[in-house]
C-alpha cells in the first residue's frame, strides 16, 4: 500500500542461561550499551533498558523491516559472544532460550 505507517514497539524481556546473577552492578552498563549498539545496528531504536542481574528489559521500536524473533535472535547471539569475547565475566555467559516481547 502506498502511503502506508507502521510504528511498532515492543518490550523485549530475556533471561541469562538457568537465571544465573551474572549482569553485576560493575559490567551491567558495559552489557547494556553493547545491547543497545546491537539493537540500532539493526535498525531499531531504544527507548529504555534495564533489568536485574538474571535478566533484561528493552523497550524499542522495531525495524519493520526484520522479524522479531531474527532481532531477538540475532542481540542475544552478538551480545553473549561479545561478553565471552572481551573477558567481561569470569564465568561463560549464555541467554537462556526463548524471550518475551510485549
């Protein structure tokens, strides 16, 4: 349709493997902005995100473009390489599987 407007948000909520307290106070920014830099690599833009040391919330507006399990799919793959990938934790970092969006 010509002249068609999506503006789709979501609330994206995801868990780290088994509920592990891995997101602690002194890495959570760092774990957050490489979220962040994922999400707007893939054409979405944040609104807010947080959560707790097991888990994670973002609310953005998606790319209309991209399916939302291929963007949830493809933050939780970047982001947990990249935390193993730079030593962020000692212990290995995996999302559980799965994710709710809102």
């Amino acid at each position: 349709m010509p002249n068609s407007y999506t503006r789709i948000f979501i609330h994206a909520t995801f868990a780290v493997q088994s509920h592990a307290y891995l997101i602690r106070e002194k890495v959570e920014k760092q774990i957050h902005d490489t979220i962040t830099e994922q999400f707007e690599r893939l054409g979405c833009t944040i609104i807010a995100i947080g959560g707790m040391p097991d888990h994670v919330h973002v609310l953005f507006r998606q790319n209309e473009q991209k399916s939302l399990p291929d963007i949830i799919q493809q933050v939780k793959g970047f982001t947990s390489h990249h935390i193993n990938a730079s030593d962020m934790i000692p212990e290995k970092f995996a999302w559980q599987k799965g994710y709710g969006g809102y």
